[in-house]
C-alpha cells in the first residue's frame, strides 16, 4: 500500500508526546515540538518531491530533460528557424553580408544566409528566422525591410516561393515525455518495426511514425510519419529525405528502405446539437481532433461508437445527433483519416 506522509498536526503533537513537555503553551517544549514538527514535514514532502521525479511520467520539466539526455539518442528537440529565399533591388556592385537584418512589420526578425554582391535590377538571397518555431514561417509575397541601410541595396525585400518554411517550435514537454515514457517500453531489438518507428520519432518535427514490413514486397520497409505540429501534418520531399538519410544510418543493412508519407482522408462530419451554441461548437470539435490524434493512426478504423463517445464528451453537449459518418470509417494500409470538419445541421 502506498505511504502516506502524516499531517503537519500530527507531527507536531507526535514530538509534543515525545518530549513529554507539561501543559503550558509558551513552554520551551512546546516551542521546540512544533519547530521539529515543521522541519520533518518539509523532510517529508521533499521525499515525495523525490518520488515524483523518478519516474518520467510525473517528473519536472527540467528533471524530464535529465532523463532525456540519459535515456534518448535525441534529447529535446530544439526549436528550427524558418528559411527561404527572398528578392530586392540593388545597384550593381553593393555588398549584402552576412547576417544582415532584415525585420517584417510585426517584429519578426531574419538574417541573411547568402551574402552576394550585387548586379543591377532584381537579386535573390536566402534568409533565416533569428528565433526558432512556427512563427517564422511566412508567405510568398510577403515583405520586409532593412533594420540598416545599405548602400546600393532598395530597403524592401519580397519573400519568394514556397515561402519561408521549415520553422518548428522547440519539443512540448508533453511530447518529450512520451518519447522518455516509450523507451522504457519500447526495447531495442536491432531493427524490429518498433526500431524503425523510434528513429523517426527522433528527428526534428516528427510527432507520429508507423511501419510496415514488407511493404513493397520482400526484403522492403515502408516507414510513414506525420509532422502534426506543422500547418501541413503531411511530410514534403524533404521532409522525407531528411527521415531517410537519418534512418539510413541506423537501420541493419539488410533490407531496402521506403520512407513514405500517409494518404490522408479528411473525416467530415455531420451532426446536430443540443444545445447548439459556438461553444459547443468548439468544444465537440476539440474533442473530435483529439480522436483523430489518439485512434486514428496509419490504417486503423475508425470507429462509430468511440466517434458518439467523443461527441457527448465535449463539455455542455447534452444531446445530439450524428448523420454522417453512419457506421466504422475504415482505411487502408497507408490511409490516414484526418479531421475534415463539421456540418452543423439546423
């Protein structure tokens, strides 16, 4: 049975006992009673303080990250700056160096990547977001400006396509819990499936992994993963050859590797509510989201009954009534079901 550390009272009248002390209040062994009665209590939660941080699923932050380091070959997943290309006017011959400033509107800070001397008309450098994270990331066409003038060089510059992208917030506590959580679960078994899957899970961005054996035939690994944390959950081409290149050099060398991503299949939904207000509304969606996340892994079913169960479990839903989907949504190996939304019915 469990320990139970005793109340501050109880130590305090412990030690009164103990010492035997007579009736009055002001008594020295009154006083003494009460002061070693608090230092033991302190003593006691301390060791509870203690025991939570043994264990990854209750520990602090900071100790969390200890453990980390200990258990992981990745550690806490440091926060990505975004990058991307960008273009200006310039005078032939002006020099752009090298962590050069550049700042949107909003705050947001970039140094240059490329430093350049520039040709007459229209020049392109590449840039890189000061701060790590999500926040960086910005769309094509967007504009910024010299936080320094330049001589030569027009102080505006024009985010070019695709945007400045690859931004990725540094790992929640959360996440890294659970990957701490899972190497105490998961053992190590020289290339098994569950292997495959925790490397991908130690790269940058990667939230989600599954693999499947033999998926391209005999002798074949297909590995998929998802970055849910991201605008687009769905990995790009370099987002996949980065998995690749880090799985590559971990993997058996027997075996052929395909990292892959998942076919997603947004789920919409079609319900009515009782009662049907905004907050409601966000809540039942909430708790939707959450179902795809927990359930819907790569080719797994999702089911109908655990779709009703998440509906009633929004806070201030009493009542509804679900159209579509009417039955088990099922998907194939490589399929993801997404979240694709509601329909409120009248």
């Amino acid at each position: 049975m469990p320990f139970e550390t005793p109340s501050l009272p109880a130590l305090i009248s412990r030690t009164q006992n103990e010492l035997a002390s007579d009736a009055l209040r002001q008594s020295d062994a009154q006083v003494l009673s009460r002061a070693l009665g608090g230092t033991a209590f302190g003593l006691y939660g301390y060791l509870n303080w203690i025991v939570e941080q043994v264990l990854p699923d209750t520990a602090d932050e900071e100790t969390l990250e200890r453990l980390a380091v200990i258990r992981l070959k990745q550690p806490r997943k440091a926060a990505q700056p975004a990058q991307g290309s960008v273009s200006f006017l310039a005078a032939a011959g002006a020099v752009l160096n090298v962590d050069t400033v550049l700042q949107f509107g909003d705050g947001r800070s970039y140094r240059v990547t490329t430093g350049l001397i520039t040709t007459a008309g229209t020049n392109t450098t590449t840039v890189e977001a000061v701060d790590g994270g999500a926040l960086g990331n910005a769309d094509p066409g967007m504009t910024m400006t010299l936080v320094q003038p330049v001589e030569g060089i027009d102080s505006t510059f024009t985010v070019q396509a695709p945007g400045l992208a690859g931004g990725v917030a540094r790992e929640s506590v959360e996440s890294l819990r659970a990957r701490v959580i899972r190497s105490y679960q998961v053992i190590p078994h020289g290339g098994d499936a569950e292997d495959y899957e925790t490397w991908a899970l130690e790269c940058v961005g990667v939230t989600r992994a599954w693999c499947r054996r033999n998926y391209m035939g005999p002798g074949t690994v297909g590995l998929f993963f998802t970055r849910d944390d991201d605008a687009n959950p769905i990995p790009n081409a370099a987002q996949l050859a980065e998995v690749k290149a880090y799985v590559e050099a971990r993997r058996p060398v027997t075996g052929e590797l395909y990292v892959l991503p998942p076919v997603p299949v947004p789920v919409a939904y079609s319900l009515r509510l009782t009662p049907d207000t905004t907050v409601v509304r966000a809540k039942v969606e909430a708790q939707l989201l959450d179902l795809h996340n927990r359930e819907a892994g790569l080719g797994d079913t999702l089911l109908i009954t655990h779709i009703r169960e998440a509906i009633s479990g929004a806070v201030g839903e009493t009542d509804h009534v679900l159209t579509a989907p009417a039955a088990n949504v099922p998907a194939t190996t490589n399929q993801l079901l997404t979240y694709g939304g509601c329909v409120w019915l009248p």
